[in-house]
C-alpha cells in the first residue's frame, strides 16, 4: 500500500467534555486529517481556527502531530467549540446550563466559504489523494471545482441527505460519500445508497451507531458490524471511522480495482480496518485525546 495523503476541508473545534472539565480538539475536517496521520498517513488541513486560548491549543496539537494547516487561516475570534457529557462511555450533546451557540462562533464556521479557495489552495489540494468534506463545512458550492482538480472527494452528509435536493446537489461530485441511517428504515437506508450511487456516487455508506454500516458499490450491499470494546468516550468514533476507510480503500487503489473481486476485498478490508480503527479512538477521550483543561463550561 503507498503512503496516502489525506486532506480535510471545513471545520476545526473544541470540544468541551463538562464530565471532566477537559476540552478537546475536533471537527470533523479535523478529525478525519489527525486520524489519518496517526495511521501513518500524510494529512493535511484547511480551514479557520480562531486565536483565542482554545484556538490556540487547536493550533499546538496540529503542529505537534505534524498535521500540515499552511493553507489554514487564523481567525481574529474565539474558536467555534461545543459542549458535551460522557455517560456510560457514551457522547451525550449539550451541557447542564444550554444556551445558544454564540454568535461569534457561528460566525467563524462561515470564514473558510468567505475567504475560498485561491489559486495557491488548489495546486496544494491537488497534492493529495483524497479530500473530505461534510454539511458543516459549508463549501458546497466548491465542489464542481474540487472535482475538476481530480482528487477523490469523500462527503459527510450526516442527516442533511434527508433534505429535500441536498443528496442531488452534493453526490454527482463525490466518490466517497457517508450518511446517517439513524432516523431510517432499513429500507429508506437502502434506498438512500442506491440513490446516491445513481446520481453519481461511486461508494456511498450508511452508518446507524451499534448497528453498523451498510456499502454499495453499485452491485451489492456490504454489511461491516462494529468492533466490540468498552468505550471511554465515544466522541469522533464515526470520523474514525470515515478516515481509516479512506486511508485503507484509497490507498490500496479501491476506486480503481481492476476486476470486481479485487473491488470486492478492498472494500471489505477497508470497512474492517474502518471498524477497528473506530473502537480503537472510543478507548480515548475526546475526538483523539490531546485536551486541555477549562475552569468552567463556557
């Protein structure tokens, strides 16, 4: 397998775990470029990180696991960050005293669409193998560029596949794409994966939490059930899981198996190293460890 390199684009926060008053750096364009490099690939970053104290550790982490955020833009702001408990090893949103995002912060998820994609972003983006996105990034509207530059795109729908045109806006752009299942039947999943094949998608992936994740490759359907382990913190596990499905299927060359049995083992050993990669970050807090302590939940 060649070495990878993993590109994240969109967003960049702290996560404040209020159970241990620790916060912790993710995103999902981040977490998926820092998991990508503790597997050993080459990862990169693109996006705004503010220059407050949190920001400024967001910043630290990427720099000490060698992360490159050269194209990333720092942001006269407080970082965007959210809140979250660990009960019974498991993620609950939202902290004991709930109050509105803060404007300022919403602001900051809205900067990297601001300032674009130059034409120095694109000869960097086109250095690497792949490239991720998701609904929070807001940078839909580059991805007719992003696909004329001849990357792999992968996309993050999260529940925005079940608005009315997203998955019609988004799948004819991207290779790789993930949605949630959660709030669908077996059958509404089902057709949901067809359906984005359909317009365009070559690999689209549902996943629903202990359930799992379905794959259709435009022939069948595969089934990857997760990894048992007694988890400490379940935050980022699904962004674990899209980045070790990146680095293990893009770099073994997946999207472009010669024959439909060595497509076949790809995918599968791609959505097997997805599953342990995955139980592997829920034995660590956070997204990917790294926090820093806070004195109070906002």
């Amino acid at each position: 397998m060649k070495m990878v390199r993993i590109l994240g684009v969109g967003d960049a926060k702290m996560d404040k775990n209020i159970t241990d008053m620790v916060a912790y750096p993710g995103g999902q364009a981040m977490n998926i470029a820092v998991n990508a490099k503790l597997q050993g690939a080459q990862a990169g970053f693109i996006g705004c990180i503010g220059d407050d104290l949190l920001g400024q550790h967001l910043a630290k982490t990427l720099d000490e696991l060698g992360v490159d955020r050269s194209r990333s833009h720092i942001v006269h702001a407080d970082n965007a960050a959210t809140v979250y408990q660990v009960i019974d090893g498991e993620r609950v949103w939202g902290g004991t005293n709930p109050r509105p995002i803060s404007p300022l912060q919403m602001a900051i998820r809205f900067m990297l669409p601001y300032y674009g994609l130059s034409r120095e972003d694109m000869d960097y983006i086109k250095t690497f193998d792949a490239v991720h996105l998701c609904n929070t990034a807001h940078m839909d509207e580059f991805l007719p560029q992003l696909k004329e530059a001849g990357v792999i795109l992968s996309y993050d729908y999260s529940n925005d596949h079940l608005l009315p045109g997203f998955m019609e806006k988004v799948a004819p752009y991207v290779d790789i794409s993930l949605f949630s299942a959660s709030k669908m039947t077996e059958t509404q999943m089902m057709e949901g994966l067809v359906r984005a094949h359909t317009l365009g998608t070559r690999i689209p992936i549902a996943t629903n939490g202990e359930e799992g994740a379905v794959l259709y490759d435009g022939n069948r359907f595969y089934t990857q059930k997760p990894d048992l382990c007694n988890a400490v913190d379940t935050m980022g596990a699904g962004d674990a899981f899209i980045s070790a499905f990146l680095v293990d299927f893009v770099g073994s060359g997946g999207l472009s198996a010669r024959t439909e049995q060595q497509r076949e083992e790809k995918i599968r050993q791609g959505l097997a190293a997805a599953a342990a990669w995955s139980a592997k970050a829920c034995m660590t807090p956070g997204a990917f460890g790294h926090g820093c302590k806070i004195e109070k939940e906002d």
